[in-house]
C-alpha cells in the first residue's frame, strides 16, 4: 500500500471484535501518512526509533491514544494521568474489599472463639449466614464484572469517534494542501465519508444493543437468583422464593389463556428475527432491512447459513439458525400436541353438536341398549322413517367409543336416523349447551339402573339443571321416573315442560290389567309401538261441525278414539257421546299406521244394524296370587282394589316376614282399613323353591303375577332367571295337580309340542289360570313366546315405546295416564257374540257402528285362530263372516 492511499472503509468491520486495536491500528497509518503533521517520539525507548520507510507502522497497543498534533509530553502525560487514576481507583477498590473480607474473617474467627462449645443448631445458623455473606460477595463481583465491561464498551465506542473525527480532519486537511478538488467535489466526498462514518457507527450501535438485549436475561435471572437466596433463614419456611412465585405466575399464565403458548411462540421468533437483524447489521455491509430478511432465512431454513464469509457472520448466523431449530421444534410439538388434542376430543366425544329438530336422549340404560325391536332407538327411528330419517343425540356418562360400540351391535335398521354419541354430564350446564339443548324439539331423561331413590334425585337435578338454561328450551321434557312418589316433585320443578312416565306404575298397571283380560299385553306392544298402529293427534278443518258419530267412519285408514276439545284449553276426551259436535279448532285423537297415512273422506253409506241386547256378565270375585315383592306393591294393591269385584282375595307371597309387610306397605301410603273389594293373605317364602310353593293352593288362583323382586332388580338378568324359574315351578306344580282324566280328553294343542311332553302339560294348565311374568331382559322374550305358558308383559319394551311415543307428541301422555288410570276409559277384549249373531256377515264399519251402541269404540280384533290381534283394520267397508270365537278390542269406560 502507497503512503497516500486512504484507508480501507471496511477496516472497522472487520475487526469488529478488537475495536480499540483497530482504532490504535488506523491512527499510526495517519501518522504515518500524513507528512503535514511532524510525527512527536514518545520517552519510550522502543516508541522513539524512527521507522524505515518501507515499514509497516508498530500497532499501537489496545486502549493506549497518541495524539498527532499535542506534543509527546503532553500525551505522555495525560495518559500517564489516567494512568494513575485507574490505579488509584482499583487500589481504591480493593482496599474496602480486603479490609470488609479482613473484618469478615476477624468476625468469623471472633464468632468461632466465642462459640466453642456451643450446640449444633448455632453452628448450622452460622454457616448459613457465612454462606449468605458468600453469595452476596459473589454478586457483587458479578455486578462489578458486568459494570467493568459496561463501561468498556463505552469507552471504546468514545474512541472509536475520536477517530472518526481525526480522520475527518485529516481529509479536510488534505484535500485543502492538494488543492486537487473543487468545492463541490470536496463537498460529496465529505458527505460520503460522513455516510461511511455514520453507518459503521449505526452498525457498532446495532451490535452492542443486541449483545445487550442478549445479556439482560442472564442479568435479570442472576437477580433473582439472588433475590430468593437473600432471603432470612428464618423466613424460608413462611415465605415463597421469587423464582418460584415467577414459576407459578407463568405456569398460571400459560394454563389460563389457551393461546398463550402460539403468542408465546410468535414473540420468540420475533426477537429471534430482531437479534439476529441486528446482529447481522452490525457485522456485515448490508443495510438493516436486508439483514432482517437474512435473519429470518436463517430462522427459517437452518441451511441457508453456509454462504456466510468471514467469522463474524458466520458465528451470527450460526446462532440463529440454532435458535431457528429450536424455535420450529417447539412449533412442531405445539401444532402435533394440538392435533392429538384435537382428533382425542373428538374420539372421546368432547366436541359440540351443530343440530336443530333432534331428540335428545340423556343419560344410560337398558331402554337405551336393547338389541331387539323394542329399543328406545328403534322407535325413534321408525318414527323418523317418514321424514326420510331423523337426528338422535345421546349424551351420557360413558365413554363415546363404547356407546357407539353398543349402537352397533344393536340388530336393526336406523332408516335413515343418524345416532350421535356425546361424552358428558346432564347436570352442567356447559355439557348440555354442548350437545344443543336448546335446539332440541324433545329431552329424554332416562332413569339410572339401581336404586330407585338415587336415580329420580338425579332426574330432578337433571330438570333442574334444563330449566336454568339461559337460551331457554325449544321441545318439552319427557322424565322417567321409578317412584310413583316423586312424580309431583319432579312436576312442580318443571311445569308445563315436564312430561313423566313412571316406569314401575305403568308396568304395575299393565300387568294387572292382563292377568285380568289374557292377550292384553300384545294388544299393548302393538299400540305402544311405532312399528304398527299408533296414536296420532291433528287437526282436520273440513270435520267441523260434524257430529262424532259421523266422523268415526269418516277416516278409511283410521278409527277416531277421542276429541281435543278446544274451548277446555286442549283436554283430550276419549270416547265422547255420538251427539257432540266438532268446534273449530277441535283436533281428532286417531290411531293409524302413520302421521300421513289417513285422512278424511266422503261420508260412507253403512247400513244401520240392530241393537243386540246382551248384558255383559257381572264381575265374580277373583283369587290372585303375587310372588315377589315390589317397591310401589302398595300402589298395586290400590288398583286391584278399583279394579276387582267385592270379595275377591289378593294372596301375597314373599320371603319378606309377615311382621314388617304391614310396617312397609303402612310406610308407602297404604291405608289397609280402606280396601273394600279385597282382603289380604300374607304367605312367606321363597319362589324358586318347590317346597315352599307347594305350600300354595296354586290350582285354584284365578290369576298369578310374578312380580320382579326387589332384591335383584338392579340385575335384569337375575331378575328373569328368577322369575322364569318361578314360572316354571308353578305350572309344573299345576299340571301335575290336574285330574287325569281331564288331561286325557282335553284335545287342546298348541304348536309342535305334545299333550305327552312337560310343555305340553304346562299348556293345559295355563288354560285353567293366567301367569303373568314381568320380563325385563328383551332376550328372554323369545322363551316365553315359544313355549306358550305365559301371557307375558315386556317391561323394559313397554316403557322405552312409552317414552318415545311421548318424545314424538307430549300430547299421547295425557291418552297412556287415562288408559291406565283407574277410572275412565281403558282397553277391553270383548267377545264377538255381543255384536253379532253366529254366521253373520258384517263389515268392520258396521261393527263399529253397533259397539256405539254400547258407548264402545272398536278399535281390532283377533280371529279365533290367529295369535296376534289386527289394529286398525283394512278395507273396513267390505263384509266378512264372523265367528263367535273372535273377540274385538274395544276402547271402553271401565267397569
């Protein structure tokens, strides 16, 4: 390099890590350089030898100034000044430290004379506030470390603008001497050189604020550090250190806000983008947008640092994309964290439900899981199948995978009803809004297995926790209750909203019904269910007017049963007189196949048929048997009181001792002195033991009921077996007492077994007395059916077709509680000789016709050689020959 040549403006960029040896550097080339100025020879022996001219100037060493126009004197000794006052400062300094460690130690050693002999606890104190002294002293050499570089870094940077201002003098000064540019070019040339000035400045600047923003963690977690272990000794037990109250205080955060951890992500890698920028901008010539962009490659794609040169900026950019790797893997396990969350909610069903119209089922049960016909989801379905399919929503405390598990192993077809499955309780508030509670056209609230008690706190908790939804509820509310008890309860609670049906009342009711008219129970499955004819409600403006009489041959594909009278505020009436005449806004109580299969047509020509006036025989006192013991028995005792003609006996027998039945049946609400029509005889024993039931008189019961026992109704299993076993038992004991001769010339036969076989034999003893069994598992259904020697009642298929008539129309509640009431109307099996003459031909409408002469509406009938009842019969216009063996199903006032 030529003596005149200037100095290279990247020479500070380069040695950005040794800024004062560049600045000692640069000014002995101007020294050099510039023979204007006469070169001043220091009292140092090796400083005061002349150079050669070909030789490189000596570098001056870091930190030491030599000014070019003061004489060496002077420099000498102003720098000799500062010099001694660094010394002195640093003697200065050490001398306090020495004589606190002195005194320190004189403490400690004062302390240790004093205390020879003194307990362990005192020596234990005293390490530990030595200990404490330690960390204290240790601090402070931190601070005065970090204060020490401080002050560094500005020092240097001071200089490093000294030696701007000399070499911007240095230029003017040559330029004037030369006299070789004008003005104007001297003008650009400054202003350049400015420029170059000032940017190197900005870039020493950028550099250090990024150190700085680097070193203020590592400052603020020493302080803490300290901080908590500055702490009293004696505090340590009643008070939380800092950095674990800042732990908390950021474990709180990110637990609280759910987006707190991508926040916290965007922040980092904005730092890491600005650090690294500026960085960046510090040791390269890039200007600071540029830099930025190459911070965020870095950040991004960790390999774009390998056409980095020089050890500046590739030991920058090494660190970001180091921290870009970091920063993408806690990305990734953030994004994979949140997806598992997410696929996880959705597989244990924690999602919300986006669904207007659907029905909503809460809670489990056997209602809800029966794999036969008779299941709560299956007549929702078919019920649904008119409109093309429908939405079921249930929501229980389960896991999703297993109802849906469940619901698939169930043996029929959805038609077209999609079944959604949530994971959640019905009392909180936010799981039902999960699954569209206020959206729902009805509300299902399925009783829990077990005990009774528990499982209708639990419905009313339930009702209660819907009528406190904010939105407010679309459909009504359809609760199934096990206590008759605790139905005005759950009523009072709901109001209007609140439909209930009480399981153990309507199978108790049913049953007693059937044991007094044999074959009613499927007349009931039949009616219950969606899969026949069932009761529908609508309104029909062209029957106004019309006497009622008129309007119940007036539907071809329905039978009219009653009137929802609109001037009564909608009460329904069922079998009204043939003289009341439908007002507008009167609705028609039909049964038909469907909502959309019947309407009106003309009138029909029937012919009138006469009256046949043959009384009804007298209600004879009966003798029934219960076995079992329930826990509404007492409510059943009331209704077999309505029901059953004066002098009639009710046997009770059960392994509950005689002396607590009274106590129990007192403590139901039995008043015992209120019975007119039957007396009570009390037998103890067990039903699955022959001994004790041939103890019984069983040949002579008009009727038996084997009830399912409170002891193992929690357990539809047992429950039948128990109950099966009874039935068996008791018709082998009857077959067994019949007389012989009447086995012998009784010709009866039914299905494929023979009067010689054990079935055979029960056969012919279930003509002499109705069984009824009550059956809670659907599967044991079909041993029954088969063998003929039960008139059953299905108990679980009854009440889950209850329910979900119910849910479809709240309307049909108010129809089931008068049919099962103990006055009004109910269903009766009439025989055919009431309504025709032997050889007859009659048609269906005409039938019909002449019940209404009884104040009866016949609503089916059964031929003497079918098994099942027809509802709702075709082709009720066409004749058809009748035999006195048939019997019609009627809708009737009770006797």
């Amino acid at each position: 390099m030529s003596p005149d040549s200037e100095p290279s403006p990247s020479s500070s960029s380069r040695d950005w890590l040794f800024p004062s040896h560049s600045f000692a550097h640069s000014f002995d080339n101007y020294t050099s350089k510039t023979p204007k100025y006469p070169r001043r020879f220091s009292s140092n022996p090796r400083l005061s030898q002349p150079l050669p001219p070909d030789s490189k100037p000596h570098k001056t060493p870091a930190f030491q100034s030599v000014s070019s126009s003061n004489s060496s004197s002077f420099s000498e000794y102003k720098y000799a000044g500062l010099r001694r006052r660094s010394y002195l400062s640093r003697r200065a300094e050490t001398s306090p430290k020495r004589e606190e460690n002195g005194t320190v130690l004189q403490r400690n050693a004062v302390v240790s004379n004093r205390n020879v002999g003194v307990s362990e606890e005192k020596t234990s104190e005293s390490k530990m506030i030595a200990g404490f002294y330690g960390q204290r002293v240790k601090f402070r050499w931190h601070m005065i470390m970090i204060t020490f570089f401080t002050s560094l870094v500005h020092k240097n940077f001071s200089l490093h603008n000294q030696v701007d201002e000399l070499q911007v003098s240095k230029l003017n000064g040559r330029l004037r001497a030369c006299n070789l540019l004008d003005s104007t070019d001297v003008i650009r040339s400054i202003s350049k050189d400015s420029e170059q000035l000032s940017s190197e400045g900005l870039k020493n600047l950028a550099l250090i604020v990024s150190l700085t923003l680097l070193s203020i963690p590592v400052v603020i977690l020493k302080y803490i550090d300290y901080v908590s272990k500055s702490r009293s000794p004696d505090n340590i037990s009643e008070e939380v250190s800092l950095s674990k109250q800042l732990a908390y205080r950021v474990d709180v955060f990110f637990s609280v806000h759910p987006y707190a951890k991508p926040l916290a992500l965007l922040v980092a890698t904005l730092l890491l983008i600005c650090l690294g920028g500026l960085a960046l901008f510090g040791v390269t010539d890039d200007n600071l947008a540029d830099c930025l962009w190459l911070s965020w490659t870095f950040v991004a794609d960790s390999g774009n640092h390998a056409n980095s040169e020089g050890i500046g900026p590739r030991l920058v950019s090494v660190s970001i994309s180091f921290g870009g790797m970091l920063i993408f893997a806690m990305m990734l396990g953030l994004v994979s964290d949140s997806i598992s969350e997410k696929f996880d909610s959705l597989r244990k069903g924690r999602s919300e439900v986006v669904e207007q119209n659907h029905t909503l089922i809460l809670g489990w049960s056997d209602k809800l899981s029966a794999l036969q016909q008779g299941s709560l989801l299956n007549q929702l379905a078919i019920a649904n199948e008119s409109l093309g399919g429908g939405i079921v929503v249930v929501m229980a405390e389960r896991d999703k995978e297993e109802m849906e598990l469940d619901i698939s192993k169930m043996e029929f077809d959805f038609k077209g009803t999609s079944v959604i499955c949530r994971s959640g309780s019905p009392l909180i508030l936010a799981d039902l809004k999960k699954v569209s509670v206020s959206k729902a056209r009805a509300i299902i609230v399925l009783a829990e297995d077990g005990n009774a008690d528990q499982s209708d706190a639990r419905a009313l908790r339930t009702v209660l926790s819907l009528t406190g939804v904010k939105e407010g509820l679309r459909g009504h509310i359809v609760v199934e209750l096990s206590d008759l008890d605790n139905e005005v309860l759950v009523k009072l609670v709901g109001g209007d909203l609140v439909q209930t049906v009480v399981a153990h009342d309507v199978i108790g009711r049913l049953m007693i019904q059937c044991a007094r008219q044999p074959g009613l129970a499927q007349i009931w499955e039949d009616i219950l269910g969606f899969e026949n004819c069932e009761f529908y409600i609508k309104r029909w403006p062209t029957l106004d007017g019309m006497p009622f009489e008129d309007a119940l041959i007036s539907f071809p594909d329905a039978i009219p049963c009653g009137v929802k009278v609109a001037s009564c505020g909608g009460k329904i009436i069922m079998n009204p007189d043939d003289s009341y005449i439908l007002q507008e806004g009167d609705e028609i109580l039909v049964i038909a196949e469907d909502d959309d299969s019947y309407a009106p047509a003309e009138l029909p020509m029937v012919k009138q048929a006469s009256f046949i006036n043959i009384a009804r025989p007298a209600k004879m006192p009966q003798k029934i048997l219960l076995c079992g013991w329930r826990r509404d028995i007492d409510d059943m005792i009331v209704v077999l009181d309505a029901f059953l003609a004066p002098g009639s006996e009710l046997w009770m027998f059960n392994d509950v001792p005689e002396n607590d039945r009274e106590k129990k049946l007192i403590d139901g609400g039995l008043d015992l002195s209120r019975l007119m029509n039957i007396s009570l005889v009390n037998r103890e024993g067990n039903a699955v033991i022959r001994r004790h039931l041939e103890s019984l008189p069983l040949e002579s019961f008009d009727s038996i009921l084997i009830l399912a026992d409170e002891s193992v109704e929690d357990s539809a299993i047992q429950a039948d077996s128990r109950s099966l076993a009874t039935l068996l038992l008791i018709r082998d004991i009857q077959a067994k007492r019949l007389p012989y001769r009447e086995a012998r010339v009784s010709q009866v036969h039914r299905g494929s077994f023979s009067q010689g076989s054990w079935i055979g034999e029960m056969q012919q003893a279930s003509d002499k007395s109705v069984i009824i069994s009550e059956i809670l598992d659907p599967r044991t259904k079909n041993l029954l059916s088969m063998s003929k020697i039960s008139d059953y009642v299905l108990s679980n298929e009854l009440v889950s077709m209850a329910l979900a008539m119910v849910a479809e129309d709240r309307q049909i509640n108010d129809v089931l509680e008068e049919l099962f009431a103990e006055e009004g109307n109910e269903l009766h099996i009439r025989q055919a000789d009431l309504y025709l003459r032997k050889g007859e031909e009659l048609s269906v409408l005409e039938v019909i016709l002449r019940a209404r002469q009884r104040r009866e509406i016949v609503i089916g009938y059964r031929s003497a050689n079918a098994e099942r009842a027809v509802i709702n019969p075709p082709l009720k216009s066409e004749k058809r020959r009748w035999s006195l063996q048939d019997v019609f199903v009627v809708i009737a006032e009770k006797e």
